[in-house]
C-alpha cells in the first residue's frame, strides 16, 4: 500500500500491479544500464541505490503485512 502510494496507484488490480513493477524494474535498469556505459562509478551508485531500496520496500511490505495479520 505505501508502495501505491508512493506511486500514485490507487485503483489497480494485483496483476496490473505486477505489471508496473515488472515495467518500472525494465526501465531503472536500462537507465542504470546506459548510465554506466558512460560513467562506470555513478552506474556502480546507481546499482546500489536500486538495492537498497528493493529491501527497503521489501522491509515495508513486511511490517505492513504482518500489522494487517494480527487484527
């Protein structure tokens, strides 16, 4: 949900969900991808940007799940 949020996606289904994850995942990676083609350290920063934030939202999903778990 902070994900949506975040993002500004609101009334979507669970596979259009995916499907933007899917997409956004395509389209970071190719810009990191072209980035380090021209500058090999921002790329390398750019890399560990995009991971740290996968765990980060990982870690979010988590505490939201749980919270929604024990009601």
């Amino acid at each position: 949900e902070l994900y949506r949020q975040a993002f500004g996606i609101f009334s979507h289904t669970n596979t259009q969900l995916i499907m933007f994850d899917t997409l956004l995942v395509i389209t970071v990676d190719e810009l990191i991808r072209h980035v380090t083609i021209d500058q090999q350290e921002r790329g390398l920063l750019l890399m560990r940007v995009r991971d740290e934030l996968g765990i980060t939202l990982d870690a979010y999903r988590t505490l939201y799940d749980s919270r929604w778990c024990k009601i």
